[in-house]
C-alpha cells in the first residue's frame, strides 16, 4: 500500500474468533507497530467488537458453509427489531449457512461518503446459487444488486485451501461504483465476473487439501484482466438487470 501510495496512514482492525488466531495477529502487530487493541476476540455476530466504526477497507475470509444456530436467537432479533439500521436487515439465510451473514455485517461498516468503502470477501459456491428467488439467500443478492453494489466476482481455482479442495470465489463489493471516465473504466450498474480458475501451478508438495498456489504473475495477470475491465476469454460484463429474477407460478388445468 506504500509503495503505491508514500504517504498513506495504515490503521488495522479485525475480530477473530478462535483464540490461537487472535494471539498469533495480536503479536503480529505488537512486532509492526500497529495497535494491538484494534483487534477484539469474540463472535462477529453476537459480540460486534467494532460496532459503530466504519472502514474504508474490509478483507475477509469468512469460514464456509458455517450454520448459525447458536446465533439464532441474538440474528433474528436485530433483523427484526432494527430492519436496515442494523446489520441484517436485508435478510437471514439458512442456519446451515451463514456466509451471507458475514457480508452484510461488512456492508454495514461501509463509510457513507464520497470516497465509500469497497470489501474483498471469499466465499465459496453456495452464495452464488442457494435460495430460490424470495428466499433470504435471494433477497440478500437482490438488494446488493438492486443498490449497486457489486462489482465483481472472480472465480479462483480449486484446492487452495489447505482444508478444503472446494472451488472458491472473490466478491468485490463497494458503495462507490467508478462513474468518472477520467477516473478508469465507468462501472456504475454493471458487474464483472472473471474466470481465473485456471491461474494456478501445482505445488511441488501438497500442504493437506491445498495443492494449487497462484504465482505472483499470475495474481499480477487477474489484477490486470479485473483492472482493464474489458471483455475477453476470461471476463464477461453484464447489466445489474440481467441478474434479475422472478418466480411465477403457472397452473394449467
């Protein structure tokens, strides 16, 4: 980030749940220089360590396919009782899965203004497709769509992770759509997906599930293809509205 900007002032937050994870990035950055106490130990759910903070950057990895369950009661609540003033107020998916849940949570620490925040988060499949159309799955991409607010998805190869083989994707949601041709490619009211499941070289030796990386080139290569927002073998642009479904019901005697 400095070398791409000298001047740039780096504060670091985070939550983390496990607590070997929360030593481990406590002691990282007491050995960086950064403040340790930006980084809280809890349940992102039910204990909002940074509640009323905004961020102009958010990264996560949230676990896949986590259920609720133990959650249910304190969710449900704030979806119910705060609406949109909270964070759920787009809507609840499955307890089997509560993916979406970590991506709503982000949005709502977006900053309102006119810089806007953007997040990076990887998921895998099931946010793409669970839920029919009316269900909370479907209700939460709707009303990311509906305000514009991703901009793209890249798929990524499979057997990264060193406990899991499963494919994986990258959202990138952000408030504040480029709409400034001076300022890049305009990307208001579209969304680019790219496929970059074949960027990846075989590991000389695999570290349990993971037996794909991703070189530095070919992070470098993605970034470009994401950046030059053009269509090609591995980009495809679409309008908002082509993500757009509804479910009717036809009865025929």
């Amino acid at each position: 980030m400095r070398e791409l900007n000298p001047g740039i002032q780096v504060e670091l937050f985070g939550q983390e749940i496990n607590p070997q994870s929360y030593s481990i990035c406590k002691s990282d950055m007491l050995i960086k220089g950064h403040n340790a106490d930006n980084i809280i130990l809890g349940d992102s759910f039910t204990e909002d360590g940074h509640r009323g903070k905004t961020f102009r950057y958010m990264l996560t990895n949230p676990p896949f396919g986590v259920e609720w369950e133990k959650a249910q009661k304190f969710i449900r609540d704030e979806h119910e009782k705060e609406g949109y003033n909270g964070r759920f107020g787009a809507g609840l998916p499955r307890i089997s899965d509560g993916s979406l849940l970590f991506l709503q949570h982000l949005i709502s620490k977006m900053r309102q203004d006119e810089k806007g925040s953007r997040i990076a988060i990887i998921f895998n499949g099931s946010p793409l497709f669970t839920g029919d159309a009316g269900s909370g799955e479907s209700e939460i991409r709707r009303w990311i769509i509906e305000n514009d607010m991703l901009e793209g998805i890249i798929a990524l190869p499979d057997q990264l992770f060193y406990n899991t083989g499963i494919s994986t994707y990258i959202w990138i949601v952000t408030n504040r759509k480029n709409d400034d041709p001076m300022k890049g490619p305009v990307r208001t009211g579209k969304i680019q997906l790219v496929n970059a499941v074949d960027f990846y070289q075989k590991m000389r030796k695999s570290l349990g599930n993971k037996r794909n990386e991703i070189t530095e080139e070919q992070i470098r290569e993605i970034t470009r293809i994401y950046g030059e927002f053009k269509e090609n073998e591995y980009c495809k642009i679409f309008n908002n509205e082509d993500f757009g479904y509804q479910k009717i019901v036809v009865e025929r005697p």
